[in-house]
C-alpha cells in the first residue's frame, strides 16, 4: 500500500468525557481494515484518522464511531443565494455541492432562495463553500444571523427593482415594434431594419439575463427555464434578422420581431409578479426572524447599561421597563407584570410574571417593571430554537415533491427535444410552411414551465410553517404533513396531556360534627411534611382557602397505609380504608359515596382524628380545560381517538369517559408505549401520538406523527414531528388542519403545474391543430407560461387566510 | 409493651414516635433507623430469625 493512496482526514467528535472513551474509538477504529492510524484528541475533540478511501469510506469510519456511542459533529450553515432563477439552478448548486469531499449533504430552498449545508469543518472551510456556489455561477449574499431579515428583504427588493426596469424598458421599445408591425407606415424594408434597431436591445440587452443563465446552466451541464427562453426567443429574432437583411433567403416571408419582445415582456411580467408573491409566501418567517430584541439592559457593576443582544451572559440580571421587549429567556428575580406572550405562544391574553415564573426571549413586556436573570442566550434561547427549527422545515421535502424533482430533472431536454421533433414533423412529414414550422418549435419552448413544478411544494411549505409558526404550532418536516392526509387514529397521553398532570382535590365529605374546613386543616396538617403528590393536592386547596397549617409534633408515614401523625396532643390518620381498618375504625357510613368517587377514579382519603372518623376526602387528577373539545372535534372530522396511560383500568376509563375517548390502552409502562403504537401500525393505521415531549419520547418518534405538547419555555422542541407551544389541546386539531390544508395546497399545485404542461405542450406542438386549425401563438405562450407560476405561487400564498375550524 | 422487632428494644406504644403497619398490624420502633430497616424487609423480622443488633 503506498503511502499517497492514503487519505488524512479530522473529524470533531462530540460526547467523549473522559479518556476513556478517546481510547475506545480509537481501538474501534485500529480494527478497520483500510485504516492505518486513528489519533483521538480527547481535549480538543478530534480525531485524526489517516486510511486507504480503496479500502474504506469515510461514512463507514463515521458510522464506527456513532455505533460506538459517540458522535460526529457536522456544522450546519444556511447560506442565502442570489441568482437562482429556476429550479434547475437548485439541482446545479446542490450536485456542486454535493461533489465536494467534506459536504454532507445540501439542500436548496429555492423558493426562499438559500441552501443548507451540513458540512465537517475539518476538511472544507465555508469560503470554500461559498467559493463552490460562485464558480458554479450564482453568488452568496453575505449576511449575519441577526440581520436575517433585513438583508434578505433588501436583497429581495433590490432584485424587484432591477425587473421592473427590465420591463419597463422592454415594454417601452415593444410598443413601438407593434405599432410598426400593424400599421406598416415605412416601406417593407425600412420598416423592417426600424423593428431590427428596437428589438436588438430588448433581445441582448433585457434579455441577457437568460443567456447568463444559459450559459452557467451549459457550464454545469444542465439546463433550465433561461435555455428554454434563450433558445425560443433567439430562434424568433434570427429568423427575423434573416429576413430583414437578406429577403432572398425566405422568399415572400414576414419578420416577427413583436413576438421576441413580447415574449421577453411577459416572461419579466412573470418573474416580478413571482418575486412579489414569493415575498409574501415568506412574509410571517420573515416576521419571526425579526422579532429577536437588538439590544438588553444589563445591570453590571450596579450599573443598569445598554449592551448588544449578542453580548448578553448566562445569570446576568436583565432590567426591562414596561412595553419594553424581553430580549433574552430567563427567570423573574424583581417585580410583577403582565407579558404579551403572542408571538411565541400564539396566546393573545397577557401572562402575569412574578418572581420564579420564566420568561422568553421577543415577548413583550406590559404593565410593569421585571428584573431576571438570563438562563438562556444565543442560539440557545426558544426563538432561537423556534428559528432554526423553521428552517430546517423549510429545506425538507415533502415525500410528494420527489415526483415533481424527478421530472423537472428531464423536463428541459424533453421539451428541447419535443419542440425539435414537433417542427421536424410538420416540416418534413406533413409539409407544413417553414414559418409554421418555426411557430411550432418557439411556442413549444416557451410554453414548457418548469418553474411551476418547481415551485409547488416549498411555497406551500413555507407559507403553512410559517401560519403555524404564527399561532405557536411548530410543524418540523414535510414527511408530517404528508402523513396528516391519511392520518386516522390519534393517541393521547393521558397524564400531563389530557390531564393537568398534578392531582387536585374534587371533594371534600366530612363525617359527624366536622365541617369542610376542618377536615382540610386536619388533612393538611398531617401531609405538612409529605412529599406525596396527594398531600401537595390538599395543601394547595388549604393554601387557596387561606387556611393555616401547622406542623405536626410526630410524623410516621405508614407505607401502604397512609400517614399517621400527632399535633397538640391529637393523633390524626389520614389514609386508605386498610389503614381505618388496623385502628378498628368503622367507615361505613360513607363507604357507599367512597365507591362512587373511585368508580369515577378518584383517589379517596380517610380521615380519622383521635379514633374518630372525620370524614373524606377524593383528590383526582383533572382534565385540561380544552381537551374535552379537541377530542370532540377530532372525532368529529373522523378520527379515532385513543387515550394510553400506566394508571389502572377503572381510573383510566373513568377519565376517558369524561374526555369522551372510547378506546383505553391502561397500565401501560412508559417504556412501552412506543410498542403500543406499534401495534396499532401493525393494524395498518397511521398515527399521531400526542405527548410531552419528554416521557413520551420514544412513542412520538414511533408514530406517524408525534405531536409534543409543551408550555411556554419548556418546550421539548426536538422530539416531535408537530411542536404545539401553548399548553392547549385544541391546537393539535388546529396543526391537522393546517398540515392538511397546507398538503392541499401541494397537491392542488403539483396537479396545475402537470396539467398545465401537459395540456399546453402538445398544444403549441400543434398536435390539435387538425381539430381546432388555430396554432398556439408563440406570445399567448409567453403569457401562460408566466401566468402558470405566478398561480402556483398566488395559490400557495392564499393559505395565509387558513382559520382552524374547532 | 412492644418489641423493637429490629433491634429487640421495648417500646411504649402509646408514646412510641416511630411505628408502621405491616398486614393490619402496627409495629412500634424506638427510632427512625429501625422503621427503616423493618420497612425494607418486614418478612425477615417478623419471623425472628435475625440476629438482634442495636439501631444506631
């Protein structure tokens, strides 16, 4: 083996702690065959691996060390590109890309107009990368992360202003070439050579743009929307050429300068109009980019200063005055106010703050004054979170779109090759004049549209990610919202879920002399000391009513029985009916209405003081406000809907009655949740869980769908297909719908864009002629080749007006 | 008087601080040692045959 086959390569390795773990990968990679040396840094996380590529890949060396517990790290960059002005230009930057050593893997946005790399930094820097964009013929606009918006946006501006005057100008020089064409007012031949002077600029000069976008096409060897363009509208112009200034070559024929210029005006129509709707489908991402604050008021060295956002530290103490933005996540140390939560949460009613409640990052600050400490900064924070996550969703592609990408791959030289063909035919085989010929092939490749294929899923996406977004509903990839149209069965998480998730008390029955307040004052005294979430129940409802617990003198919890305790001289049991039964005390005056409680699955507590039974008390954990109407409205639109739980049968169903669930999967382990969706899968169903986020984990990645359900800050944001961030059930109904509505959107405009061609094809082809005798006008070609991208992308931006139906 | 089944103690029950039930029956200890390590392994003291040793 020579020593230059050999290939060096680092690679930063993420989740070593100790050296320990550097020696096992390296030992795990000394036993691949093809690798001749593997160093493994532990303090600077790297590894140097120096093998033969003949024997061995570096995905197999990656996978090594991910199999053995550790992982690689890849960066991830999102890059906004200029210069893409079809989406043949995406499959140029991402096959660029993607033939680099180093570049995991690329994908192009092409309707907002930025790729996402993921790449080692070990092995290509990001100049290189934006060096690979350049050379493959568009440019990177530079940008920092926090003026996302505002670059973007200019950028976008920008590139509207320059069509316009594009179009201004070809339209300006049109006009007159119409009026020369129509009205003939010079002789033939100055006639002619006067159309020649106004059209040769609107030919080389607005439309040089296509012929860039040819050649850099050519220079990648593909092709796009530009070739079909340069190549329809030259044909036109050269032929008129011809004629203008040796007529003996087509004896007797006319020039048709008009439909070069026409064509160029209404494919620039086009394009404007789809830059102007394309910024509206981005409209509510942009929103959410923006939202981050500029600046925080910190207070350091006992001085309140103003710094950039940037600049802010973990437990630095924050100061944010009333209709002041809160700029980072934190904890509230001083004061009380109200906070708008909006625009994170979707939740339009003001949250009240006090000290220990959290704080997020962009919501904004109402009544009064707050002091907190960030506990969150940078990338770190939930907007930040939420951004990135948005991204990621814009550059996934939904399973339906893959149709689309395959066949605008050999869209452009199909429509080459049936412009030629068509001409060729009705030249050669049917005999048709030259000029009908010519007609043929300009109309064939100017109708042809594959921007509209193009463009179909990721505008619907982003304008449905971004509606989501808006109302705290994070959908995180296409492969969900695909799912959402053959979704039929939903499955809750009963605890936390459906349920509050914290026990409270329902009621409060006392026995003989006792009142209510009593036996919650005695209740209480005896669970002052108790961690048990039940106790946590009754002092929560002491602590409401404004009753005072003490301490008890004695505490003995009696496991499996209850808690036995003495106070003032007084012994007080609270317990189950095992524990009454072992001090002999009779309960059966109230044993009839314990039943009844526990038939609704309810807890039930007995309370004895001095031998003396007191009385009752149920404690149960409580639905949600909403979950009784989600569940309603999902099994309204046809779902089943299941409720899966660890509890026992009879509490289980007797929260599911209350919900209005059927179908109960109780006692349940956590660790087996997932195993339950399986089953349901097995059934052939496809399914959406509904969960935390956190316990739930491992069910939410098993279903078709995982829905988590958070609250506020604590939102799990990487489990979960769906990330609902207000803590109300109604919204999953609301992210079906959207998804939905979104998939319909995609489906409505992968069908436009296919129809379109396939009907107007073969009609510029000339292939209905025999039955209609009208052939396809090269320019009415031009205007429903503009007009066919600018409704897909109008439609898209249409599910801006989507109002969940619950 | 009870036993301290732990650590073979007599123990007043009606002012034993430590106690626990065990199958209907309450078991009184002389410190919170002893209801521990009777709470962990009821079984074994109840049928006597530890060795007794003293809670600490």
């Amino acid at each position: 083996m020579s020593q230059e086959k050999n290939k060096k390569i680092t690679l930063n390795i993420g989740g070593m702690s100790c050296i320990n773990c550097a020696h096992t990968i390296e030992k795990e990679l000394a036993k691949l065959k093809g690798v001749t040396q593997a160093t493994v840094n532990l303090a600077a996380e790297q590894a140097l691996i120096v093998y033969n590529p003949d024997l061995i890949t570096q995905k197999t060396i990656e996978n090594v060390i991910t199999d053995s517990g550790y992982h690689v790290i890849h960066e991830k960059i999102v890059l906004q590109i200029g210069g893409m002005s079809c989406v043949n230009c995406a499959k140029t930057i991402e096959k660029a890309l993607g033939n680099r050593e180093g570049i995991y893997n690329a994908v192009v946005n092409f309707a907002a107009e930025s790729v996402s790399v993921e790449y080692n930094p070990q092995q290509i820097s990001l100049l290189s990368i934006k060096k690979t964009i350049l050379d493959s013929g568009y440019q990177v606009i530079e940008q920092q992360q926090k003026t996302h918006e505002g670059t973007a946006g200019e950028e976008r501006k920008r590139h509207i202003r320059h069509l316009k005057i594009l179009l201004a100008t070809s339209v300006a020089l049109t006009i007159p070439i119409l009026v020369l064409m129509w009205l003939s007012p010079l002789p033939m031949e100055q006639n002619n050579i006067l159309m020649f002077l106004l059209a040769t600029p609107v030919q080389f000069i607005v439309g040089w743009t296509f012929y860039v976008g040819t050649y850099k096409g050519l220079r990648n060897k593909t092709t796009n929307m530009d070739t079909l363009i340069a190549m329809g509208t030259s044909t036109a112009w050269i032929y008129s050429t011809i004629v203008t200034f040796a007529p003996n070559v087509f004896p007797g024929a006319g020039v048709f300068f008009d439909t070069a210029t026409m064509i160029m005006s209404f494919i620039l129509l086009g394009k404007l109009l789809d830059a102007v709707a394309k910024g509206r489908t981005s409209e509510a991402i942009r929103k959410i980019m923006g939202l981050q604050a500029k600046t925080a008021r910190v207070i350091r060295n006992s001085e309140e200063q103003e710094i950039p956002i940037e600049d802010v530290q973990v437990g630095e103490i924050i100061v944010v005055r009333p209709g002041e933005k809160i700029p980072v996540d934190g904890t509230v140390t001083e004061g009380y106010s109200a906070v708008d939560e909006k625009v994170i949460t979707g939740e339009s009613i003001p949250v009240e703050k006090r000290i220990s409640d959290q704080v997020i990052g962009a919501t904004i600050n109402k009544t009064g004054m707050l002091k907190f400490k960030a506990t969150k900064v940078g990338k770190d924070t939930v907007l930040a979170q939420i951004i990135s996550m948005v991204e990621d969703a814009l550059t996934s592609k939904a399973p339906i779109q893959r149709l689309a990408d395959i066949a605008s791959g050999y869209f452009v030289p199909a429509i080459i090759i049936t412009a030629t063909l068509s001409a060729l035919i009705w030249y050669f085989i049917v005999g048709a004049s030259f000029i009908f010929s010519l007609t043929v092939f300009i109309a064939v490749l100017i109708v042809a549209c594959p921007c509209a294929l193009g463009l179909a899923t990721p505008t619907a996406i982003m304008v449905g990610v971004g509606k989501g977004a808006e109302n705290g509903i994070l959908i995180k990839n296409g492969e969900a919202l695909e799912a959402t149209y053959k979704l039929q069965t939903v499955v809750f998480d009963k605890t936390g879920t459906l349920t509050k998730g914290e026990p409270e008390v329902t009621d409060l029955i006392p026995n003989g002399t006792f009142n209510e307040d009593q036996l919650l004052q005695l209740a209480g005294i005896t669970e002052k000391n108790s961690e048990h979430p039940l106790g946590a129940a009754i002092l929560k409802r002491a602590k409401e009513k404004g009753i005072q617990i003490d301490e008890p003198d004695v505490f003995n919890a009696l496991p499996g029985y209850g808690v036995e305790v003495e106070h003032k001289g007084t012994k007080i049991l609270l317990g189950n009916r095992k524990l009454m039964e072992a001090n002999n005390l009779d309960i059966s005056v109230l044993e009839g209405k314990m039943s009844v409680l526990e038939k609704e699955g309810k807890t039930a507590m007995l309370l004895a003081v001095d031998n003396q039974f007191a009385g009752l008390i149920a404690v149960a954990d409580t639905l949600k406000e909403h979950s009784a109407d989600a569940v309603k409205t999902l099994q309204q639109m046809g779902f089943e809907v299941i409720m899966i739980t660890g509890d026992n049968q009879r509490t289980a169903k007797a929260i599911a009655a209350q919900v209005g669930v059927n179908r109960v999967f109780a006692e349940v382990l956590p660790s087996e949740k997932a195993t339950e969706i399986k089953k349901l899968q097995a059934e052939g169903k496809v399914v959406a869980m509904v969960g935390d986020g956190i316990n739930d984990a491992p069910a939410l990645a098993q279903a078709n769908i995982g829905i988590a359900v958070g609250s506020g800050s604590d939102v799990a944001i990487e489990t979960g297909d769906i990330v609902l961030i207000k803590n109300d059930l109604r919204d999953v109904v609301v992210a079906i719908q959207l998804s939905r509505a979104t998939m319909k959107k995609i489906r409505q405009n992968l069908f436009w864009a296919f129809f379109y061609n396939i009907i107007l094809v073969p009609l510029a082809a000339g292939a209905f002629y025999p039955i209609i005798h009208v052939l396809f006008n090269p320019v009415y070609a031009a205007a429903a080749m503009a007009s066919s991208s600018v409704t897909v992308v109008t439609n898209a931006s249409l599910l801006r007006r989507f109002k969940p139906k619950i | 008087m009870a036993k301290d089944l732990v650590c073979n103690m007599d123990v007043d029950e009606k002012t034993a601080k430590y106690k626990t039930i065990y199958q209907g029956k309450y078991y009184y200890f002389c410190a919170p040692g002893c209801k521990k390590s009777f709470e962990a392994n009821p079984q074994k003291y109840i049928s006597g045959n530890s060795s007794p040793h003293n809670c600490n």
